[in-house]
C-alpha cells in the first residue's frame, strides 16, 4: 500500500488497481491509482498525526471499512479492512451487502459487519478455499 511513504490511500476500490502489461515485462507488477482521497498519516517528523475525533467519510461505500462508516478517522487498518472487502468479492462473486441503497447504506453497511452471523455467512461461502487462511483472515 502506501504506508511506507507515510500516507493513508481510504479508497480502496478494484478500479483503483491495474496489472502491468506483459510487453513492458511489468505484468507481475500491480499499480495502485487514483490518490485524490490520500491522506497522511505520519508528519514530516514520521510521527503519527493525532486521530481525529470525527472525520468526514472518504471512500466508496461498498468497500468502505466499519471504521469509516461510521465516520471515524482512518488508519491503515481501514485501508486493509476495505482490500479485504475487495478480495472477497473477487472470490464469491459478489459482496452480501451489494444491493443496499445508497440513502441507508452506511447504517446498515456498519451494522451488517459487524454483525456475528454475517462472519458466519462469509465462512460457509468460502468454503472452497483454504481453511487455515480464511481462518486467520476472519
């Protein structure tokens, strides 16, 4: 991610990333775009910067961590947590909460995440990969 140069992405979305091509030898490299919602969370000093009590939501709703739906200041976590998202949809198709509207999603969003059986759905889904890795993932 961006953490090793100090700032926060908070849009983690698949249209954020692109493959290298193959005729530039770069098709094993994976480029992450769109920094227009960066933040940065280390001072020039290499501090962290103070949380925030409140922030503003800063990304898209449906890859959007717990955290920043419910309007709280991102960290990387955040930005880990909406990758995860990300990859989960890539491997059951779908995310559960797809069809939520956009007027109550981020009420429900943050509840259904948080919701126990939710995690339970998303096990029996997975079923197909390896145990041991979802296992350490959930």
């Amino acid at each position: 991610m961006c953490f090793q140069c100090g700032f926060l992405h908070r849009d983690i979305k698949p249209p954020n990333f692109a493959i290298g091509r193959e005729e530039d030898n770069t098709n094993h490299t994976i480029y992450i775009l769109d920094f227009g919602l960066c933040r940065r969370y280390r001072t020039m000093e290499k501090d962290l910067r103070y949380m925030r009590e409140k922030a503003a939501f800063r990304g898209t709703t449906r890859y959007a961590s717990i955290g920043a739906l419910e309007m709280k200041e991102q960290s990387r976590r955040d930005d880990v947590e909406a990758w995860w998202y990300m990859i989960l949809e890539w491997m059951i198709g779908q995310l559960p909460w797809k069809h939520c509207r956009v007027r109550c999603l981020k009420k429900i969003l943050a509840e259904s995440k948080r919701d126990a059986l939710f995690r339970v759905r998303i096990e029996q889904k997975l079923k197909c990969t390896n145990n041991n890795f979802v296992s350490s993932q959930i």
